[in-house]
C-alpha cells in the first residue's frame, strides 16, 4: 500500500502556498485606473507596447472590443481603456490558462483510461490505478474552472467578451451567435459536461475496485459497457468544451478541427503524466511489475501523439494561411506579431523535441530520459495553451510575470497533492482484473 511522504506533502503545500501569494500579487498589482494601465505600460516597454504602428493597435483594439475590422479608427482614450481592461484581464488570464492546462492533464488520462477499457487492453492494467489516481484531480480541478467560469458570467472579467451585452449590441456577428453563445447556456453545458466526466470517473472507479473483491468479472465487464458509451459521450462534449472555453475567447474565428487540435494536446499532456508519475512510483519501491515494456509503450504513445497534434496544428495553419480569408488570418497574425516566441517555441517543444529525443527504440525505456521528454512536452502544452488563451484576453500586453508563474506553481502543487492522496487510498495493483496476468508479462 503506498503512502505519501511527508517530503511530498510539504513540497506540494509549498508550491501552493508560494502559488497563493504570485496569483494574489498578480490581482493586487493589477491596475485599478486607465492612468495606472498607462503608466504600467510605459513602466515595462518590454518592447510590446511600440513594437506596432498605431493603426496596428487600433485594430487589435477594435477585434477586442468585438467591433468589426475598420468599422472605426479608435480614438486615443478608447485605446488606453482597451489596453486598460488587458492589464486587468491578465492575472485572471494567467490563472484560467494554468487551472486549464492542469484540468485537461486529467481529462486526457480519463480519455485513454476509458480507451483502454474500452479496448479491453492487456497491456495497461497494471496502469490502471495510476490513471484513476490522476483522474481524481477532476473533482476540484473542474469546480476551480467552472467557478473562474461562473465569475466570468457574472462579470468578474473580462475573458469572454461576448458576455459583455454593449460590446454584443455593437457586433452584428455576435448577435447572429448569441442563441449559442448566451452565458446561461454556457454555464448549463459546462455543468452537463463536468458531471458527466466526473461520473463515469467516480463510478469507473468504484466497479474497479469492486472487482478486487469479487468471485466473478461482472463489474469488468459492466466497466467495459460504460467506458465504450462514455467515449461517445466524451468526444462529443470535449469538442463543444473547446469551443465554450478556449476559442469563444475569440469569438470573431472559428476552426472546424479545433477540438481534435485541444483533443491531441490534453491527450498526450495525460499520457505523459501517467508515464512520470510511474516512473516517480517505480523509483519509490512500488509497481514493481511495471516494467521497462510499460514505459517503452507509454513513451511510444507521448512520440505519436506528439506527431499527431503537429499534424493537426500544420493542418489547421497551412489551410488558413492558403486560403487567406481575412476572418480567419486575424487569429495567426495576433499570435505571430504579438506571441512570435512562445507560437513557435511550443511548435519545437511540442514536435521537434519530443521527436529527436523519443525516436530512438531504446531511449524510450530510460527512465531518465522519458522524464526529461515529458518535462519538456508539458511546458510545451501548457505554451499551446497560453497561446490559445492570452491574444484574445490580454493582446501585446503579455509576459510571463508573476501571476502566470504564481498559477502555475499552485495548481502544479494541488495537482500533486490531491492525486497522490487518491493513489494512496487503494492498492496500487488491481487483483482480480482478468488481464492482469497478461499485462504482468507484458514484453515488447
């Protein structure tokens, strides 16, 4: 049976604690006047602030306000409150982006677990409790998104801006959406969504408890009906999800493939968690019939997917920037004038790096080495993500400050702290799964 050691508690209290005080610092620090904003932008000048014409400006300014492009030239003080409501955006920006990065590591676990029940899979069960232990992080990780959601209805900010009625009233194009875009309904399908997810997790998990203690395979089998349906059920609302929560923030632009494109990444985030915390566990003394084959595997999984979400990403950009419709170049003009690093940075991150390091056969089994990949692909998917979020909240008023630091370190330290707890209330090997014998002597 495991338990957490005290030195993994007390790390990841400290994370969270040290997170508090960046996400409070972030608010506080955030301004509370136009001539605040103003003088906080002259203050950084980091090179974002003049980098553009002001005619460039202006026509972020106006796509921010929901305003359709070259309708007006925005006057100097719209512009200096527009840039106003960035700077006030960018601490709850910062904090949505790590609170959904994180939530979206165990909803890709939860996606492949169900896979892997579903496919009646011989080679993972030995996995099977590393997958629920993650899975658990959706209980609060989801009450903390759907809250920012909430607070984001009640206009707590400013992150969608087609909950705002007077920027909705001016944008005809919005109104031609408001029966799908109307906070209610938003707020009804986050609720659908986060129950269904949570339920089949809590009631998975359960039967697959049951099944250590049962003389026959009833609850196996009835574990396999649900995960077969709940697939159906999760491709359909985590592509809805992705719309609702990442590309309404741009509500102007729209891609048909997006949620497969949120899909690839929350999906290899997952695998690559389950692979280190493995790893993390084997290292402890526990799993000790997971073997180099189980990581091999995992890791071919982190290679392919990685390769996957790149096909995805080309697709969407090639056939874009091919078809050269000013309504959907607008989304990579912002992102590679204003966002040119961290846009390209994760492409390597997310591609060229898990590529040079994971093709090889024999890496993939270093224990070392698929941990440094993973290092790697997670901040590249938490940069997938900040570059999904921030352009539309935030524009060229962006850097990596203390509020992103803060929330990431926070909820870097309640995700640890809550899925170990969970790993540690059950034994960490199935007894009575039917392939368990199979995935013991599993060997590629």
């Amino acid at each position: 049976m495991y338990t957490v050691s005290n030195k993994l508690k007390i790390g990841a209290i400290t994370l969270m604690v040290i997170g508090t005080l960046g996400i409070v610092t972030g608010f506080l620090s955030a301004p509370a006047t136009v001539e605040e904003a103003k003088a906080m932008v002259a203050s950084h000048d980091d090179g974002h602030g003049d980098a553009h014409s002001e005619e460039a400006s202006h026509a972020v300014a106006d796509k921010g306000h929901g305003e359709e492009s070259g309708a007006h030239a925005m006057t100097e003080a719209e512009h200096d409150e527009h840039v106003f409501h960035q700077l006030q955006n960018k601490p709850w920006a910062a904090l949505y982006v790590a609170a959904f990065f994180f939530f979206m590591i165990a909803l890709g676990v939860l996606a492949f677990y169900a896979i892997q029940r579903a496919a009646q899979a011989g080679w993972s069960p030995l996995l099977f409790r590393v997958m629920e232990g993650i899975t658990s992080y959706l209980v609060p990780g989801g009450i903390i998104v759907f809250v920012i959601l909430l607070l984001s209805v009640l206009h707590m900010n400013h992150l969608f801006i087609w909950m705002d009625a007077d920027v909705v009233a001016h944008d005809a194009l919005l109104q031609g959406k408001a029966g799908y875009l109307n906070p209610t309904f938003f707020l009804v399908r986050a609720a659908i969504f986060l129950a269904g997810w949570i339920g089949y997790r809590e009631y998975s998990r359960k039967l697959s408890l049951a099944q250590d203690e049962s003389d026959d395979n009833s609850n196996f089998k009835l574990n396999f009906r649900i995960s077969a349906a709940f697939l159906v059920f999760y491709l359909i609302s985590e592509s809805i999800m992705s719309w609702d929560w990442i590309m309404s923030v741009d509500p102007h632009w729209f891609s048909t493939l997006f949620g497969w494109y949120i899909f690839a990444s929350m999906f290899v985030s997952g695998i690559t968690v389950i692979a280190m915390v493995t790893i993390y566990l084997k290292s402890k003394g526990h799993l000790k019939d997971v073997n180099d084959s189980h990581i091999h595997d995992l890791a071919k999984f982190m290679f392919g997917i990685s390769i996957f979400w790149t096909y995805l990403w080309f697709s969407q950009f090639m056939l874009i920037w091919y078809a050269n419709i000013p309504e959907e170049v607008t989304y990579y003009i912002t992102r590679i004038e204003d966002y040119n690093l961290p846009f390209f940075g994760m492409v390597a991150m997310n591609f060229l790096f898990p590529v040079l390091l994971l093709m090889n056969s024999d890496y993939k089994r270093l224990n070392w080495f698929v941990v440094m990949a993973g290092i790697v692909i997670l901040a590249g998917h938490y940069m997938d993500i900040f570059n999904a979020i921030m352009p539309s909240t935030v524009g060229d008023q962006w850097y990596i400050g203390i509020p992103e630091i803060g929330s990431i370190l926070f909820f870097a330290g309640l995700f640890i702290f809550w899925i170990f707890r969970a790993l540690a209330s059950a034994p960490l090997q199935p007894k009575r799964n039917p392939f368990i014998e199979e995935s013991k002597h599993f060997h590629y």
